[in-house]
C-alpha cells in the first residue's frame, strides 16, 4: 500500500520540485500522506461552487479546470491544471468553493484529507512554505490572464495560453522538444478565452497559416518558438520555474 501511494504521490512532488528544492525527509512525508484515488471520466465535477470542502484534489493523470457558470449557462475557465497539480489547495484554508473544479478529459486523481495537510505543514514548516509559495505562483498565472483578457488580441492571448501550457507541462516532465498534449477543444479554449469559437477556430487557422503551430490529435507542436513567444509578449517569469530544460 505504502508503495501504491509513492507512485501516485510521485507527480505531486514532481511539481513541488519544479518550483523549490525537497529534503529527503520531506519527500518521505509527502510520500506518506494518506489519499483516496479514483478514476473520474471527462467533464464530471470534483468539487462545485459553493460546497464545504475536507479536502484536497491532487490530479495524478489527465487536466482539470477551474470555472464559473455566469448568467445564461455561459461558462469562465480560470485555469487549466494538469498532473502534479493541487487546483483546491486554497480550500485548506478557505474551505468554501467560490467556484467549480471539474475533469476535462478522464483523469486518475487522489484526495488528500485537509487534517493530514494541516498535519504535515505543521511539522514540517519548509512543506508549509513550498506549498504557500505554489499557491502565489497561481495568483500569478490568474493575473497573467487577467492580463491577456483585457488587454491582448485572440491572436496573442491564445499564443500566450500555449506558451504556458507548454513550460508547466516541461517543467514536470510531460513535453519536450516544443511538443506537449492540448486535449482542449475549440469551445473550451473559448471558456478560457472569453472569445467564441468561431474566433477561436479562425485565429488557429491564422497561427497554423502563419507556420507557427500544428494542432492536431490532441496534440500541440510549436513549429516557432521565438516567433510565438514574440506574438505573445511572453515573460515566463510569472511561472517561477526553479529549472527548466531548452528544448
């Protein structure tokens, strides 16, 4: 058993190290962690908008997004999480939801309880600070698309959505070599946009014309880098990456 919840636990530290360095021992405590996997299937809730949460989802395989469901159905994509990622954390100490966080393709995750969180940032107060300073790193991704709502095209914001879509999926592990998954469709993209697929659809088209991506199979390959992070006014910064490969 305690085998099966190191391999699980594994992407969590993966992405903890992306971000700080870990002792053994805090490895070890991470690795122990007590957790509930499940399989979930594609577009099924973990948690809604305004439930109490006890605890906390790790996404092990597969993407997450947070949303809100606006007036008329119309639903806003916060972010995009992928394995590694904790979406919830924040529900450690603000245990109501002010927003949904749901499955986008089928995906294995793990609960972790909060008591057993709370349990281990006490005793071991550098967990406690790598996961609060992975929490900023969040509140710089929101406002990096903050940023892009209000003041950049379709054309950028989208070029800048997969220039970070690509450096999280380096930084553990899951892309190389400017190629990484994007099993999004053209309607979700628009979620996470604020544009509608009509104008999602047309500005592919415009990068795909322009020879600086290919998007097909659920998968990305970035034919230019320079040329997309140039489109992008793209600063990697906001991701506090402790180290990345160059592709």
């Amino acid at each position: 058993m305690a085998s099966k919840s190191l391999h699980l636990l594994q992407p969590m530290i993966t992405k903890l190290e992306s971000i700080s360095s870990l002792t053994e021992e805090e490895r070890y405590a991470v690795e122990s962690l007590p957790i509930k996997a499940q399989a979930l299937r594609a577009d099924q809730d973990i948690v809604r908008d305004g439930e109490t949460a006890t605890q906390c989802c790790l996404i092990i395989e597969g993407w997450a997004c947070r949303y809100k469901i606006m007036g008329e159905g119309k639903r806003q994509i916060f972010s995009f999480h992928i394995g590694g990622d904790i979406p919830d954390l924040q529900s450690l100490h603000i245990p109501r939801m002010d927003h949904s966080l749901a499955t986008m393709t089928d995906a294995h995750v793990a609960f972790i309880p909060h008591e057993a969180l709370r349990d281990l940032t006490y005793r071991f107060p550098r967990l406690a600070a790598v996961l609060w300073r992975d929490t900023l790193v969040d509140a710089g991704i929101f406002r990096e698309w903050m940023a892009c709502m209000g003041q950049r095209s379709a054309y950028e914001h989208l070029a800048h959505l997969f220039c970070e879509l690509y450096l999280k999926q380096e930084a553990v592990g899951l892309a190389s070599e400017h190629r990484c998954a994007l099993p999004l469709t053209q309607g979700e993209l628009g979620d996470a946009t604020g544009v509608t697929t009509v104008h999602i659809n047309r500005t592919l088209q415009e990068m795909r014309g322009n020879g600086l991506i290919t998007l097909r199979s659920n998968t990305l390959v970035i034919l230019a880098w320079d040329e997309l992070v140039s489109a992008a006014e793209f600063d990697e910064t906001y991701l506090h990456l402790r180290k990345r490969s160059v592709g």
